[in-house]
C-alpha cells in the first residue's frame, strides 16, 4: 500500500532500510529528500499545482548499491520559480528513474530543473520530461546527465517531448549532457510539436467537439509516462491531470 506524505509545507526526510521496498505519494509541494539504503526500492509519486510550490522546490534522492529510485511527478498550474529535481547515484549498480509530466494552461508558467548524476560504476537511468502547452503560458524545462570519473559502465539516457495545443504557447526544451569518464551509454533527445487545425478538424470532421478532442490528445499523449505506474496509482495521476 502507498504511503501518503501528510499535508502541509514543511520539508521531508525519507530513509529507505536495506532491502526494503516503499511507494509514497505527495499531494503538497513539499521539499523532499529520499536516501535510499543499499538494495531497496522507492517509487515517489509528487502531484503538484504548483502555485503552492515555494519560489525554488528543491527535490532530491541519494541512491546507494543496489538500489532503485522512481520518481514520477506531475505538476500543474503557474508556478513563479523553479522545480530542481537531483537524484545521485552513489553506489554500484545504482538505477535512478525520473518521469516528469507537466501541464500548462492560459498564461501560466512552470520552470523545471532536472538531473541525474552518476557516481558509481554500473549505473543505470533515465530522465523523461514530457508536457503539454495551452494557451499564452510558458514553460522552461531542463534536463542533465551528469557521470563522474567513478561512473564508468553508466547506461543513461533522457528524453524531452513536449506538445504545443496553441501557437501562443511558448516551450524551451534544454537537454544537456556532462561525462567526465569512458565507457558509458549516454544519449538525449527534445522535440516540441505542435497540433495544426487540421488536426483538430479532424476530430470536428467526426462528430467530437474541440474540448473533448483536446482532452483526447491530452489522455494519449501521457500514457506512455503513466503506463509505467502500478495501476492503483494511475487513477491519481489521471484525476490530477483532468482538474
């Protein structure tokens, strides 16, 4: 069974034991810091409106031999500073997931901050930021893969995709890549699309109204980011996404 974070704004400190395997998830914007003892498991579920978010939300995870960090987050709504993820891999064979859905609508602006940072050997990760743009809002999301000199056999990879549902929306999509060692996979990629009238006319075309249409696009655009969750987890994220 998840854990659910209590509400409120103070930060949050999570010790994962050795072996151990735990599902949280937060409601508020609480700052976080996971640390993850040698061998367990944490799936870290954030759904966030952001205009509760301090100026600058910091989130974080230290991922030791054997361990498995997930974080999915979910931000909606206008947020006037910046969302920094970090999650560091210290220990061998360390994994560090991190999947981010966004959402921004009318003039609305969200700023988000990712990396992975690999400093063991064996590492293993993947960074997915993938949001949609309504509207006159902005967005600016930034990834990073970062392997140090301990980071040899690292296989990382990250991956921004992000869809315009209006030309007045403005995207900066900023993937970027830091390795200070050999031997390692590492790769990324950004697009930014956008729906065209013809798309949507296509929807009039047969029978299904621009409101429903848009929410289509919505629901099939993130699934391959919510798919990844245990299904008793992907009702929260869905209600949070439709709000």
């Amino acid at each position: 069974m998840p854990i659910f974070v209590p509400p409120g704004k103070d930060p949050v400190t999570i010790r994962a034991e050795a072996g151990k395997d735990m599902t949280f998830i937060d409601h508020d914007a609480h700052d976080i810091e996971v640390i993850l003892e040698p061998g367990s498991t944490v799936t870290f579920v954030s759904l966030c409106n952001t205009q509760n978010a301090s100026p600058a939300r910091q989130l974080r995870s230290e991922v030791h031999e054997g361990a498995r960090m997930h974080w999915l987050c979910v931000t909606r709504g206008d947020a006037q500073g910046t969302h920094n993820l970090t999650s560091k891999c210290r220990g061998r064979n360390a994994k560090s997931q991190i999947d981010w859905i966004f959402l921004t609508r009318e003039e609305e602006k969200q700023k988000i901050s990712v990396r992975n940072i690999f400093d063991a050997e064996g590492g293993e990760g993947e960074i997915a930021l993938q949001g949609i743009a309504e509207g006159k809002s902005v967005v600016s999301c930034k990834g990073m893969i970062e392997i140090t000199e301990r980071g040899k056999g690292t296989d990382a990879f990250l991956r921004e995709t992000t869809l315009m549902l209006d030309p007045t929306a403005k995207v900066d999509a900023v993937p970027g890549l830091e390795i200070r060692t050999n031997d390692v996979k590492a790769s990324h990629a950004a697009t930014v699309t956008r729906v065209s009238p013809d798309d949507l006319f296509y929807f009039s075309a047969r029978g299904i109204e621009e409101e429903e249409a848009r929410r289509m696009f919505i629901e099939g655009f993130f699934l391959s980011l919510t798919q990844r969750l245990p299904v008793e987890l992907q009702s929260f994220v869905s209600d949070m996404l439709e709000k």
